[in-house]
C-alpha cells in the first residue's frame, strides 16, 4: 500500500454536506457516508499523491486531531474494499 | 360532492349515496397548499351499497361497504400523485414538518416512531405544524403531503385535547378493528399552511419505549443518512434519494430525539428549533 497511489473510481455521485460526503456508487448500488476525516481523505485521492503523501496531507489539515497513519491506512483500506477507490503505482 | 386540493391535483368525488359524504371527509383535507393544481381527478361512486367506483369514467372497482369506498379512492389518489411527483423527481420522507419562529424543522421517523402524536402535540401548543407524515423534497426545499392527521388510539391517551372530540372526527376502522380518526387541523381550529422551502433543523426519531426524552446533536451525515433511510423506494432511485437528501439537509443543523413523555419530547424539539 505505500508506495500505492489510490484514485476515485469513475461514475461516483459525490454529494458535498457540511461536515462530510454522502457518495453514492451506482455500479454497486452503494451510499457511503464519509464524515470529515473520511471526506478529507478521500478527497486527498486523486492519483497524485502516494499514502504517505495522504498522511502528511491529512496531518496537515486536521493537525493536533489528526488521525494516526493506521487510521488513514485502514481507511483507504475499507474505501478500496468498497470499490470506490483505486490504486496506481 | 367531496372536492379538496392534493398538491399538483384537484381531486373530484361524487357520490349517489349522500352518507358517503361523512365516510369521504377523511380523506378531504383543507390546508392552504404551494403547488397550483395541474389537473384534476375525477371519482364517481354510483349505487347505494353495493357501490361502483370509477377513475376518469372508467370502471375501476366494486365495494360493499362505505370504509372499503374510502379504502379505494385514498389508495388511488396518493398512488396518482406519488407517480406525478416522481416522474418530477420529488423523493418522499416519512416525515413531518413544522415551523418555529423563522426556523423550519423536519421530523424524520419511520411509521411507529410517534411522529404524529408528537406533531399534534406541536399544533396543540400553537407551532405551524404543516404535515406529519411523509415530506416530498426536491432541489433543497420540502413539501408536506397535505393528509389529515390519522389519529390511532394510542394517541388519544396521550393527547387530552383529543379525548373530547374525537367522536366526531371521520374515523375509518383498519382489517384488524383499529379505529383511526382523521383530525383536520382546520376543522378544528388551527392554520394550516403548507410551504415549499429549505429546512433549518432535522430530528431523527428515535423510540424509548417509557424512557426519558433526550436530544443530542449529530452530523449532517447522519441526519442525510437518516433521510435516505426513510426514504420511499418506489418514488425514487437510490441515487435521487441521496441527492435529493443531500440538497435539503447538507446544511441542516442535526438532532437525534429521543421520545419520552410526548410534552418533554415536544418541549425539547422546540427548544432546539427555537435556537
């Protein structure tokens, strides 16, 4: 996963709420409700930045009340999962 | 002749036995409504008992008794509308709507979750009350469906104002011998205004089952998921649910409400809408 460089699927129907995302998948006919630290970075995924890159990024944002790196690891592990996400080398 | 407004539609009933006219008022509503009517619908009940329906001059059904008259003709109107406003791309909520000073609210909560004793509390205690049951949303605004609020037993009981005159409220019986009464906050003295605009403040319901009330705040993710869930799968796509939830509470100010005594539930749900 390191060295992995993870983009949104095509076809995603991003909704934007004031303290997250509502993303619906149509291919699988799944919502996924993403609240603050889950939208930040999922929005950090746009196949430029590899994890590391996602973690220095969502320290940056959410400073003091960042997530660990596991967290952001499990994360994109689970939007993976769900098929939402992808990644490059 | 029962005539009322449904939204985008007028609807028409006429009848040759005139005591159905007292079996149709629970079906005819008098709230002052948004939408002006795009067409009409037209019902002819011919006979005496038994008793023939017809939709638009075409046959559509024969009944024995009056409640089975009502049965027919509600089901085929509310059917009628929500494939109108579908194919407009309203998505329906089981929710109700009401107005405190200039914040709107909306009530999320599946059937059984005391949504309607909770917004006849609302109307008694003089709040702009437009609607307790199903909500129909559309580019960031709501509209209540205009219904007579369907009163069942377990509402009375906790409800005075209703005990008194409730006998005299059109009342309809269930397949299992529930009596449920329509009450037209008109006929009984309130304003009924619906509106179609933004909402300020959701609640989501939640059953106590003879706790205490409580109320906390959530996520404007959990109060769009709530909505989606409550949403109605034959009016709309998975995707136009979320949008559409999306569009009308991603700014809203979220609130989980937990139900206890129906005044404490009542008093806290308009303290938070009231800021």
């Amino acid at each position: 996963m390191p060295n992995h460089r993870p983009f949104a699927v095509d076809g995603l129907d991003v909704n934007e709420v004031s303290d997250g995302l509502i993303v619906y998948y149509p291919a699988r006919d799944r919502v996924h409700y993403l609240n603050n630290t889950a939208a930040a970075i999922f929005t950090l995924c746009d196949g430029t930045r590899d994890v590391k890159a996602i973690v220095d990024a969502v320290g940056t944002v959410f400073g003091a009340e960042a997530p660990l790196r596991a967290q952001v690891e499990a994360c994109l592990g689970d939007l993976e999962e769900e098929g939402v996400l992808r990644s490059g080398g | 002749m029962i005539d009322f407004q449904l939204l985008a539609y007028k609807v028409e009933v006429s009848v040759e036995d005139e005591r159905l006219d007292a079996v149709l008022a629970y079906l005819a509503n008098s709230a002052d409504q948004p939408l002006v009517p795009r067409a009409v619908m037209r019902y002819a009940v011919v006979g005496g008992g038994p008793y023939a329906i017809y939709e638009e001059g075409d046959y559509l059904a024969a009944v024995e008794h009056p409640d089975d008259v009502l049965y027919v003709i509600y089901a085929r109107c509310h059917a009628r509308l929500l494939d109108y406003l579908s194919l407009g791309q309203w998505v329906a909520l089981h929710a109700g709507v009401v107005s405190i000073g200039d914040r709107r609210a909306l009530v999320i909560g599946a059937r059984g979750t005391g949504k309607t004793t909770l917004m006849l509390r609302l109307l008694f205690d003089r709040y702009a009350v437009e609607g307790d049951e199903l909500v129909f949303t559309r580019a960031g605004k709501a509209v209540s469906l205009p219904r007579n609020f369907h009163v069942k037993p377990g509402a009375v009981k906790l409800l005075p104002e209703l005990a008194d005159g409730r006998v005299s409220l059109p009342m309809t019986s269930t397949s299992d011998g529930v009596i449920i009464t329509a009450f037209n906050p008109v006929a009984q003295g309130f304003s009924w205004n619906l509106q179609c605009r933004p909402i300020d403040v959701a609640f989501v319901l939640r059953a106590n089952h003879g706790g205490m009330a409580s109320c906390r705040a959530i996520s404007s993710v959990d109060i769009v998921a709530a909505a989606v869930a409550n949403s109605l799968p034959m009016t709309a796509t998975s995707r136009e649910a979320v949008r559409a939830c999306s569009a009308l509470l991603g700014e809203a100010e979220g609130h989980e409400l937990t139900v206890g005594a129906v005044s404490a539930t009542a008093d806290l749900l308009a303290a938070r809408v009231a800021g």
